[in-house]
C-alpha cells in the first residue's frame, strides 16, 4: 500500500574531500544524526517517529503525515542550522559541516528492503543540483534548502512564516531529470537593500538589459509576459507594475528582478525554460553577464 509522506533528504557537502581523515567522517556522521535527532526534537517531532534511512554522506527522512509540512521549512531548518553553527564552533575545519537539504512529498512504497518511490528518485536529483551546490560553496553559509517545485508552490507559497521570498529558482538538469526547483540559503540576506538595489541600476545601460528581454519572442506580447511573470517567484510578479506598454512593462519588470536577490538570473532562467536556447535567449545571457559582473559603486 502507497503511503504519503513528506520526504527531507539531507547531505553533507564535501564528505569525501581528501582534507576528511576516516577519523573525520565518522565524526561528521555521528554529529550528522545528532543534528537531526535535536532539530527535529526542537521541532515539535520526534526522529524516532520518522522512517529514517542512512546515506553515508547524508540520510533521508519520511515524515509521518501528521506533522505539518510547513513547520519543516519554517521551524526545523532554523533549528539544524544552529545546531551546525554548535557544532563548527567546536570543531576543527576537517570535521565541520556544511549541509543540503532536499524537500518534496509524494507516495512511498515501503518493503522489506526499503523503500521504493518516484517522489524519492525526483528528491535525490533535486538535491543533487549543481546549482544548488554552487550556491551553497559561493555563499560561505552553512545549510541550502532545495524544495522540488510542487513543495513550494503547496507547502511554502501558502505560508508567510516559511519566508517564501526567500526562495528563488533553480534549474535541476540531473540524471535525465530536467525540473524547476527553489533555492533558499538561511543564513544569507534573501533581498538587496534598496541602496544596493539602486547603486546596481547605475552600474550599466538598464535599456540594454529591456531591449534584450523583448527581444525574446515569448516577451513580445501580453499573454506571453503574464506567462514568464507567473514563472517568477511571488515577491517578483507582484511587485512589477504593468504597463499595457510592452516596453514600460519590461522595463518595470527588468528594475524589479535587479532589486531582488537572483532575481535577473531567475528571469533569464523562466525565459531559457520557455523559449529553449534561442539566439535571443543567448544574446541576453551575454548581455546580463556583462552588464552584472560591474561592481556596484
């Protein structure tokens, strides 16, 4: 019988780095689970409560139906990432750790082996996004949260306490898996200040940036633009003003993305989604490298 269940897969980054002595991973293994047996404690849900398997470098975790979902991304991964701060503190640089964690839901086929589901295949590629990986290694943070695309848009988006802002998009591009995921990095500012956001409007030509988006052939008319603006994350779309002027409305939807964390990197992602890798969508991707690798006065 197929059950439902939330499933959290966390994975320890870099647990095979030569730095890491046997000595190290077992350190890192058991404080792993120590980790999660407190932050899930701290949560409201008890570990034991929950079908746990190990990964070696990381664990998946099924949650039983009766927790709510939304409490793992607003209360639990505030909870694993001061137990990770706890526990670096303490230890040297070989045995600290600097975690990934995947969330998605979907039925769960258990036997006497396991468990076999597609909701765990698609979790595991979502965790495994390079993206997601690059980002969390840039940052110099502690924990990324990868939440699969149904997750967010059911569990995230309709609960202001999970911070859905936060999130941006991802592509997941993984073992013939090719899905949207979202990216959150808890212990970094999710939004530019406004300063930021303005000293970045003067650090290049914005019309440059607008002729290129329009460009894009699913940009040219209004159901079209509707299209890529529900594509954005929520703190985006609602907060560009529309304009039944094609160019005002990109404009407005230009100056919104570079006023939000990733939000021009979102916007050519949505637009390379729809429009597959067209001269346009090439010909921005040059424009939005250049125009954004000038540092901001």
């Amino acid at each position: 019988m197929a059950l439902h269940r939330a499933i959290v897969l966390v994975d320890v980054a870099g647990f095979t780095d030569p730095v890491r002595t046997v000595q190290d991973q077992n350190s890192v293994h058991a404080a792993l689970y120590k980790m999660l047996e407190t932050s899930f404690d701290e949560s409201g849900l008890n570990l034991k409560q929950c079908l746990v398997e190990d990964r070696g470098d990381g664990a998946m975790v099924l949650v039983p139906p009766e927790f709510p979902k939304s409490w793992l991304v607003d209360q639990w991964p505030t909870r694993l990432l001061a137990a990770l701060r706890r526990h670096n503190a303490l230890h040297a640089p070989p045995s600290q750790i600097r975690l990934r964690a995947a969330f998605h839901a979907g039925e769960i086929h258990q036997n006497d082996n396991g468990v076999v589901s597609q909701a765990v295949n698609l979790a595991f590629r979502i965790l495994d996004a390079q993206q997601a990986r690059e980002a969390l290694a840039e940052s110099g943070g502690l924990l990324a949260l990868i939440a699969s695309d149904p997750f967010y848009r059911e569990t995230i988006m309709g609960d202001p306490a999970t911070d859905p802002a936060s999130y941006r998009r991802i592509a997941v591009l993984v073992k013939h898996t090719d899905v949207v995921a979202w990216l959150r990095l808890p212990d970094r500012s999710g939004a530019l200040r406004p300063e930021t956001a303005r000293g970045a409007l003067r650090t290049g030509n914005v019309f440059e940036l607008v002729d290129a988006v329009l460009a894009v052939t699913a940009m040219r008319d209004a159901a079209g633009r509707q299209m890529v603006l529900d594509l954005l994350r929520p703190d985006i779309s609602t907060s560009v003003f529309h304009d039944s002027r094609a160019r005002l409305h990109v404009l407005a939807l230009v100056r919104t993305c570079l006023g939000h964390d990733g939000g021009l990197a979102e916007l050519i992602g949505v637009l390379r989604d729809v429009d597959g890798d067209s001269l346009a969508v090439r010909h921005l991707v040059d424009i939005s490298s250049n125009w954004l690798s000038r540092p901001p006065p």
